[in-house]
C-alpha cells in the first residue's frame, strides 16, 4: 500500500487534502489545516461532511504529488444517453 504525503479533511463545505499532521483518528472537528488550495481552514470530521464533494484545486494537487495522472473527461463520456450508452456524434456535412 503506498502511502501519499497528504489526507483528505472535510472543511468549509468541501472535502480537502493537507499536508498538515495528522493525528490518530483524522483531523478533529475545530482543527486548524493548511490545505492544498492554499486555505487555512477548520476541520469538521462528521459523517455528513465526508459526503461533500471534492475540492477541485486540492484533487488536483493531490493527484500531481501521488504521481497520478488527474483522469480527463472524454467527450463520448460527458455525452450520455438515459440507456448509459455514449451517444453518436452528428456531423454538419457543408
């Protein structure tokens, strides 16, 4: 299992990554973290704020320290019928 230098906090409606130690257990609810959005702000570990959706500058820069490529949106994926299925591309002919 490889261990990255940074954990995830649920804070100010977002879950967000930190360089900050961490102690046993997470980030106390009331914690101050440093994230990597560059913010400063207070962790609030409840099963509802795990929920929230990811910080989009923190998923980025945590995915460039793991050495991971951040996923790309494929065209055919973003344009989905109700079946599931991508759908066909139309092309205008001139």
């Amino acid at each position: 299992m490889t261990i990255h230098p940074f954990h995830w906090v649920p804070a100010q409606d977002q879950r967000h990554a930190s360089l900050d130690r961490r102690p046993g257990g997470g980030y106390p609810t009331g914690m101050s973290v440093r994230t990597l959005c560059d913010q400063q702000l207070t962790a609030e570990n409840t099963e509802l704020a795990w929920l929230w959706l990811t910080c989009p500058d923190c998923n980025i820069e945590a995915h460039r320290l793991a050495n991971v490529p951040f996923p790309l949106i494929n065209d055919q994926a973003s344009e989905r019928r109700s079946s599931g299925q991508p759908t066909r591309k139309r092309f205008k002919i001139s």
